[in-house]
C-alpha cells in the first residue's frame, strides 16, 4: 500500500534541480566549465514540464475520480 499520493510533478522538479546542482557541481570541482547563466534554462524548463505535468495529472485523476460532474448525458432534474 503507498503512504502518500505519486506526485509525478513533484518528480520531474526534483530530478532538474539535481541536474543543476550537478552542472554546478561539475564546474565547482573543475570537471568542466559552466557560464553562470547556463543553469537558467535548465531550471526553468524543469519547472514549465513539472508545471505542465502536475496539471495533466490534476485532469486525469479528477476525470477518474467522476467527481459527480455531468458528462452531457440525461440531466438531474430535482422534483
């Protein structure tokens, strides 16, 4: 049984703030050179597709939920 819901947004952050601490790292150690702006991009898309993903999973799991919505077909009519 899981102990808590799969984020899968939550993920997809997480794994592109490492990269970046790695790229950072990288450069830190001497390894390879990295441009102080170079971890922008990387940061950024990370958070766009965590962003997008988090929103995909929001829609899918309120579609399976049902969530008592009419979906077009017979209206309830009280009465």
């Amino acid at each position: 049984m899981l102990r808590h819901e799969f984020r899968p947004g939550k993920l997809l952050a997480g794994l592109f703030l490492i990269l970046a601490g790695i790229i950072y790292a990288g450069d830190a150690g001497g390894t390879w050179e990295t441009p102080w702006f170079a971890v922008i991009p990387v940061v950024t898309v990370g958070l766009c597709l965590a962003g997008a993903t988090g929103l995909a999973t929001r829609a899918i799991r309120r579609r399976r939920a049902g969530g008592g919505v009419n979906t077009g077909g017979e209206s309830e009519v009280a009465g």
